[in-house]
C-alpha cells in the first residue's frame, strides 16, 4: 500500500468515526490528490480551526479559486459548519477531510468527476 492510499484509509476512518459521514471513496481520493504534497507536510497537511489567516486561506484558495465560488458569508457558514462537524475539540483536522467535507458541503463534487 502506498503512503498516499494509506493517508485515504487513514482521512476515510476519521471521516466515519469523527464526522459520521458515508465515504465516497472516489471523491475522497481525488480530493486528497487534489491537495498535491501538501497532505505529506506535517504542518501542512492539517487545517488549524483556531487560526481566522488559516480559514481564510482555505476559504481564498480552496472555495474560491478552486471550486470557484464566489466570496459571500455562506463561504465562512460552510467553514463553520464543517469545523463543527469535524468537532472542534479535535486538534488534528486533516486538509484532505476539510476539503471533502466542504466540497460536500458546497455541492461540488462533480468537479471531481
């Protein structure tokens, strides 16, 4: 099993213990792919809930150049909303799970397709 495959299984399992949410596994490897070598950085590959420069990065870089929404304050709901799901207390929010869980979220999963 590569290291990629094995960050899947790994961001699949938090995804159904932690989120209780049925994983598309497709989707999920095609947005962990999506996320290039960011998910093998040990700082990189998690999103920080507590840090606002943090969530408007993934608000800036992810909702809105990559699956191009347009900036409004669903964009910051949606976030909420995810964090809240993924649950706040838990300190290690995989990139890979938040990007899945927005795109969810957003509706967007076609552009994975």
């Amino acid at each position: 099993m590569s290291k990629r495959e094995e960050l899947i299984e790994k961001y699949a399992s938090d995804l159904e213990t932690k989120c209780d949410e049925k994983v598309d596994k497709k989707l999920l490897t095609a947005v962990t792919v999506g996320c290039g070598p960011s998910i093998y950085n040990k700082d990189a590959c998690t999103v920080s809930a507590g840090d606002p420069k943090e969530l408007e990065r993934v608000k800036k870089n992810f909702l809105i150049k990559k699956l191009g929404l347009s900036d409004s304050p669903k964009l910051d709901e949606g976030i909420q909303a995810v964090i809240e799901k993924y649950g706040r207390s838990n300190r290690n929010k995989y990139r890979a799970v938040v990007y899945y869980l927005l795109v969810k979220h957003f509706r967007k999963a076609s552009m994975y397709k």
